[in-house]
C-alpha cells in the first residue's frame, strides 16, 4: 500500500488500526507481513509530519531589557 499524504491524525489513526489488525493474530502471515510493510510506511509519513513540525515551532524569548525578541529552537 503506497502511503499518500494525509493528515497527521489520519496517518496515526491508520497506524493504530494496523497495530490492531496484528495483534489480534487473526491474520495469514502474508497479511500480517503486508500489514506490517503498511505500518512501517505509516509511521514514516508520521515521523516526518513531526520533524517538519519540530522545524516550525519556535518559542520567541524576549533577550534583553530593550524588549527585543530573538527565536530559539524548541
């Protein structure tokens, strides 16, 4: 299953039925296999959607008395 580009909500929804779909065990190995390649490419999308996010968020510190504000990586 070729991951698309989704909300993140969306992916971790999906993510958490397949983890499901696999621990209920009633499922052939070839579909828990699959369901596992699915899972690995949902995480991913998941993953990245996080670290982009990590990128934008910024915390705005005010530096000095004259009330100027500098970015600081969260």
């Amino acid at each position: 299953m070729a991951i698309k580009p989704k909300e993140f909500e969306e992916n971790l929804k999906a993510l958490s039925d397949v983890v499901k779909k696999l621990e209920g065990n009633e499922i052939s190995l070839t579909e828990a296999i699959s369901a596992f390649e699915d899972g690995i490419g949902l995480y991913k999308a998941c993953r990245k959607f996080l670290d982009e996010a990590d990128e934008k968020i910024k915390i705005l510190v005010e530096s000095n008395e004259l009330g100027e504000l500098i970015e600081e990586d969260l």
